[in-house]
C-alpha cells in the first residue's frame, strides 16, 4: 500500500470512529429542585396520561409494601395523594405495579412485580418473585388479574442463599411496545440460582395476547426466543439470556456482588432511541455501585443495546425518568431534558446527548 492509500484509509477510519463517538448517545445527571410523587414508595412508578370529563391529567400508581395507590394530578407537579386500588380477584400475596400501557381504546395494562414467600426453601423471610399481569377499565382504580407472565424455572431456587431479599425467581418489570404496537417487551430482573440466569433478561408478548397473556410470553435466550411450556396454571417459563452477565453473581455467599438489575425503559424523542436506566448491586444486601444508562435504536435486538455506563455514584434504587412535556411526557417517554427520579423522589433532571 503506497503513502497516499494508507493515508486515504487512515483518514477514513478516523472520519468513521468521529462519526461513531458524534452518534453514542450520552446523559449526565443535573441539580433540580426537590420534587417528590406522593405516598410511600418502593418500587417504580408507571404514569399515564387519560382524560376526565375533557380535561387531561396524569395518573401515578405507587407501590408501597406490596399495596398499589392510585394518584393523579393536573401535572405532575400537582400530583395528589390517591387510595389504593382494588381488585376484582387479586393475586395474593404483595403487587408493586411496574409497568403500565394503555392501548388504543383507552383500557390499561398493567404488569407487576409478585411477590411470594420462599416457603418452598422453608425461608418465609425471603422472597421468591414473579410477573403478572394486570387489566383495567377504569383507569386503574379497579384491576382483573391476568395471571402470571415470567416466572423463574423451576430447581433455580438458591435456599441457602445469603440475599437479604431474594431466593430465586423474577421480578422488577419494565415494558415498551413497539411502535407499530405488534409487541410488549418486557425488561425483567433474575435472581436465579445461576450465574447465567442472573441480570436483566428481556421477553416478548404478541400486543394481540394482551388479555390472555399467561403462557404467551417467549423469553429471549441465547439470540432465540424460547416459548413457555405447559398449560393454564402451570406453565413453565425458560430462563432469559443477561443483557451483561454478573461479574459477581448472587448467592454465592461471598457477600460482594456485581448484578445489574431493575431496568426502567423509556423511548427518547430527543435521542430517537431507546433509554434503559439500571441499578448495580455490589453487595448481597442490594448495596448500590450506582445508576447506569444504556440505549437501543430497537427493541427487536436486545444485542443492540450498548454497554451501560456509569451516570451517578451509589444513589437508591429505581431511577426512572418522567418526561417534562405536558399530555404525553411519562416513564415510557421522555425528551431531551426529563425529571430524574429513585424511589419517587427527585432533585435532579437527566439531560440526554447524542
């Protein structure tokens, strides 16, 4: 290769990595007033926007100790306390509402965080969760249980695992549909006995099973996506492929870990692309490293994400955005500048790049 080609070829590569560093999607973390959601908190917080007697406002399910509270407000710095919601048969044990998607006729959806004892490891201190699913007619003051989604395979219980909170099983559900609304995604934590099934898994329901969503779901594992198997109440479900594998995995009894969990996704407008907001535990009692932020261009390939970086030190657990425009801004989607919130309290706003 002579002088001029090479320096023609050098030229190129430095052109195509400038474009490349131009292109990544950045976000950093800014000082806010305090601004907090109502009640008491410990999970995420799906908001929707719906309208009442012609005036649009904003609705808020917070869950606290496995109860979820209804909250609504004209903005959502006017957000007032609400009550709890009821259910026409409820699921048992404790509900945290995660998720929710309202589909084009105005019914919503909702997917939760379900909590059981761990009494198959004679543990009932500790928790052996799943996913369910949840629809309402009336803007979420009463739920029909759909049944379960996602739970873990069975023999993946850790029993003599020292996890302050978990033995096994999933949990901390975030969904996107897509936007030709073919299907939901869901963006789930595992908390699996194995390495391999630990971390943020990904699965896929066909939007057109959303009222009978049990057994429905596939879970993507290894680049395919793998269907439940069984039937009505005893569906099996497979375990999902991490989006990052554990560096240091859950349950090992070391007491130092390195788990991404709880996954809070969102659609840019600003960036085009999708936003995962994620914790990292560094410790068996879900001490935090921090809140990291990847994105996706799709929702198709979770290999598309990009490797999570670090946008703030320790902090609490699930951060979540909730955008700033009025009538549309929510948890699922956001601009360019959008408040930054963990356990439903924040001081800061996020602020995207790309």
């Amino acid at each position: 290769m002579n002088s001029r080609i090479a320096a023609v070829v050098v030229c190129l590569v430095l052109g195509l990595e400038l474009l490349g560093a131009q292109s990544a999607p950045s976000a950093r973390i800014v000082s806010a007033s305090r601004l907090n959601i109502p009640g008491e908190i410990d999970s995420s917080n799906p908001t929707v926007w719906d309208t009442v007697d012609g005036v649009t406002r904003l609705f808020v399910i917070t869950s606290w100790g496995g109860v979820p509270v209804r909250s609504s407000g004209a903005t959502l710095e006017s957000l007032q306390p609400g009550q709890p919601v009821g259910f026409s048969t409820h699921p048992g044990h404790g509900v945290w509402m995660e998720s929710i998607v309202k589909d084009a006729g105005g019914t919503w959806y909702g997917y939760f965080h379900h909590e059981r004892p761990a009494d198959l490891c004679g543990r009932s201190d500790r928790q052996l969760p799943r996913i369910g699913a949840l629809r309402s007619s009336d803007q979420g003051r009463t739920w029909d249980d759909l049944g379960i989604v996602i739970d873990a395979p069975p023999g993946t219980e850790a029993c003599d695992s020292n996890n302050r909170f978990v033995l096994g099983g999933v949990g901390d559900v975030s969904v996107m549909l897509d936007a030709g609304s073919q299907d939901l995604y869901l963006f789930f934590s595992q908390y699996s006995r194995a390495a391999t099934g630990q971390g943020v898994g990904v699965a896929r329901l066909a939007w057109a099973d959303r009222d009978a969503p049990a057994g429905k779901v596939t879970v993507w594992n290894a680049g395919a996506w793998l269907p439940a198997s069984g039937a009505d109440a005893a569906w099996t479900y497979p375990a999902g492929t991490p989006l990052v594998k554990a560096a240091r995995p859950f349950h090992d009894r070391s007491g130092t870990n390195d788990v991404f969990w709880g996954a809070s996704v969102h659609w840019n407008t600003y960036l085009e692309q999708y936003v995962m907001l994620l914790n990292r535990a560094k410790d068996d009692q879900f001490g935090q490293d921090g809140i990291y932020v990847s994105f996706s261009p799709t929702l198709v390939d979770p290999l598309r994400w990009s490797a999570p970086a670090k946008i703030l030190n320790g902090g609490t657990w699930y951060p979540q955005v909730v955008g700033l425009e009025p009538g549309i801004g929510t948890d699922r989607l956001a601009g360019r500048r959008a408040r930054f919130f963990m356990m439903g309290k924040s001081e800061r706003m996020i602020e995207f790049e790309r």
